[in-house]
C-alpha cells in the first residue's frame, strides 16, 4: 500500500498556456509562413487572404505570440469549424462563388479563457517589473532637457523634469519600462520631433521654442506607442486605458455601506484534478477540465459532486488526486509510469467520467487533504439545500480521553489513518 503522511503542495504559479522560448518570430496558424513579431499586421493580413480566418479585437490579445501558437495547435487537432463562426459577406451571390471566413473571438469560452489567462500572466509579469523599477537605486539618465545627471532613483529625474521643465509623463509609481519609456523619447528629441503634435523641425533651437510658446511639453495621449509604459493598460481584460478612465463611478456613490467581503488581495486559483492547469473560478476549471481532457467533466462535476454532501465531495476530490498523484487509474486501478499515460489511459477508455465506486473513496482518511494548498476544496457547495435525508452523513466526531497519553498513542483513531 502507498501512503502519503503529509499533504502534497500544488503549483503555486498559474498555470494556462505552456511555456514557449522567447521568440522574435509568430508563425502562421495554418502553414509554415512566419513573420518577425513587429510585422503582426502582415501575418494577419496573410491569414485573411490566405487561409481566409479573422482574429477579433486582436489588439486586446497580451500575448499574441503565445495566442498564435495556441490556437495552431488546437487547429491542428480539430477542424476549423468547431471553433469558429462562418462568415459569408457575399451571401447573396452564387453558392460556387461565395467564400466562407472563419471568425476567431472570445465568444467561443475556450478563446475567452485564453485571452484572460495571457491577461493575468502579462499583468502579473507587468506588476512585478513596476515593483522591481520602484525601489531600483541603480538608475542613471541625463534629463532631455538640460542635460543634468540624474542617479539613485526614477522619481528623482521624472520630478525634476515635471518642476523644472514642466514636462510631466505622469508620476513615477503608474510608469513601468522606464528606461526604455525615456530612450523613445529621447529618440524622439534626436529626431527633431515634437512630443505632442509629432511635427519634426530644422533644428533643436526651433523644436525647443515650438514646444515652449505652443505648450506641447507633454506626450500625445492618442499615440498607442505609449500605452505599454503606463500600468493602467494592463489592468482590465478587454479595455483600453481610454475606456477605463471614461467609465463612470457615480453610480458607486450611491452604495453607502461598502462591502469588502469578496476583497481579495491576491487572486486565488483552484488546480485541476487530472494536470498542472489553474483557474482563479472553478466554472473556468471545469471547461478546462471538459475542453482539454475530452469528457464530459462538467456532468461528472456538477451532477457526481453536487449530489453528494461537502464532506463526500471532500473525501472525492482527495480520493481523486491521491490516485492521480500515485498515477493509478481510479476506476480500474490500472498503474501507469506516468501522468500523462494515466489520463490518456482514461480518455480511451473513458474510465475519466465515471464516478468512482463509493466504497473506494467513502472512507475517514480521505478527510484529510491530499494537497495542502488545495483551493478546490474552499470552492465547494455546503449547500444543505442539496441533500435529501437519505444522502446525508454524521461526521464522526470523537472525544477522546486525554489522561493517559500512552494509551491514548496505543489506541487512538488516527493510528489507522497511517
């Protein structure tokens, strides 16, 4: 018999798309074109005229590199069809002469989960630079302006440049990529051009003078140039920082009593039971769970657990995860060298959507968690609404004795748990 005397630790960094080697290059979904990361518009443009398939609001995509080679993937295990709706714009000409697009958008869940996933990892990866360029005391810039030396800290030069230049890009904590914020401008500058109008002049004395009397000592807020430096862009899924600033909060004035009790300083994720995949909802879990593994996990969910008691789900969900972990087939007890022969094992035989038999899973060690921090269980229904009489179930609880330790050692309850 294995055992597992201490809970297991789950993956603490989200998981979503696999790692890919940083790459200058996006292939073409479909063939074996590629085009350097900068020239997106062309692979864009070759993927409608070539293949004939449109990306919606592909500007909003954070990762379009990682999008790209999800989606080549998928469409390499599926047709095009199960994933996106046919567009016809001349419907109305002959059936042989009307042509068929295919729209990719985050209508379909699996490329709305994707986009939020490629979201959360930017913004966290954006967060932790901002954090890092916070309390960086290494910077060193001369300022645009007069050339003065700065070092220590961004803020410094950035302040010094708002008071004594009147040029203000904002305050020091709402900017990240500083350095290479202040190279653009700076090459900007070198090329003659104007902050705000971008109109390029003979010489710098001009340049300076224009920029002075017109008042133009500030960016252009409609460049999108710009928006990578500022963390507001990263913050919303499928906003730009335009519409999040154009958004109106009075209608929040009028709930007096605030509610801070689904405050959450760090989202939380729940980790699927058969793979390293995370989700910060357990709806989102299980159409991974149902998209990924090719089951019907969301009956096997929602129908299997919540016709059980929470402490039945608890034991499942343990019972579930100590097999996977020991790479044993729950139903057939079937054992594999690895976890994914085990979940292809499941799949074919499709022993993955059948509940386990009770007796194997229904038993007091299985109160105790496999992982130890497994957000799965906190996201359980303890709704009593869900039982009937017949399904619910005393927890024992026992008392015991704590006199005489020795004995108690010798015959207590958790010695068969071992």
């Amino acid at each position: 018999t294995e055992y597992i005397l201490e809970p297991l630790s789950l993956p603490e960094s989200p998981g979503g798309v696999s790692t890919v080697e940083s790459s200058a290059y996006v292939p073409c979904i479909f063939c074996k074109e590629c085009y350097i990361l900068a020239e997106q518009n062309q692979l864009l443009k070759h993927m409608i005229i070539e293949h004939k398939l449109v990306i919606a609001d592909v500007k909003l995509v954070a990762d379009f590199r990682r999008y790209i080679l999800y989606w080549k993937k998928r469409f390499a295990e599926q047709p095009i069809t199960d994933f996106c709706s046919v567009i016809r714009p001349n419907s109305e000409a002959p059936l042989e002469e009307q042509d068929n697009y295919f729209l990719l958008c985050d209508v379909l869940p699996e490329d709305r989960l994707l986009r939020e996933q490629l979201q959360q990892k930017r913004l966290r990866e954006i967060l932790e630079q901002q954090q890092q360029e916070r309390y960086d005391t290494s910077f060193h810039s001369m300022c645009m302006f007069c050339d003065q030396e700065f070092t220590g800290n961004r803020s410094v030069l950035l302040n010094h440049m708002a008071r004594e230049h009147a040029f203000n890009i904002g305050l020091p904590d709402n900017i990240v990529n500083c350095n290479e914020f202040l190279a653009v401008l700076q090459e900007k500058l070198d090329n003659l051009q104007c902050f705000y109008c971008e109109k390029v002049f003979r010489d710098k004395s001009t340049l300076k003078d224009h920029m002075r009397k017109k008042q133009h000592r500030r960016i252009n807020a409609k460049n999108k140039e710009y928006d990578k430096f500022y963390v507001i862009n990263y913050l919303e899924f499928g906003k730009s920082w335009e519409e999040v600033q154009s958004e109106d909060d009075r209608e929040l004035l009028h709930n007096l009593e605030e509610d801070w009790s689904d405050w959450e300083e760090h989202p939380v994720c729940a980790v699927c039971l058969f793979c390293e995949q995370q989700a910060d909802t357990t709806e989102r879990l299980y159409l991974h769970m149902q998209v990924r593994h090719v089951l019907s996990i969301s009956s096997f969910i929602a129908l299997g657990l919540k016709s059980l008691n929470f402490y039945q789900q608890v034991k499942l969900v343990n019972f579930i995860r100590r097999e996977v972990h020991h790479c044993r087939c729950y139903n057939c007890q079937e054992k594999f060298q690895s976890k994914r022969e085990l979940i292809s094992h499941m799949e074919e035989t499709k022993h993955i959507t059948f509940l386990p038999a009770r007796s194997t899973w229904d038993q007091p060690q299985y109160y105790f968690p496999t992982y130890e921090n497994d957000i799965l269980l906190c996201t359980l229904s303890d709704s009593e609404d869900l039982m009937t009489e017949d399904q619910s179930e005393d927890v024992p609880v026992v008392s015991e004795d704590m006199s005489n330790l020795k004995a108690l050692k010798q015959s207590s309850v958790l010695n068969q748990l071992l």
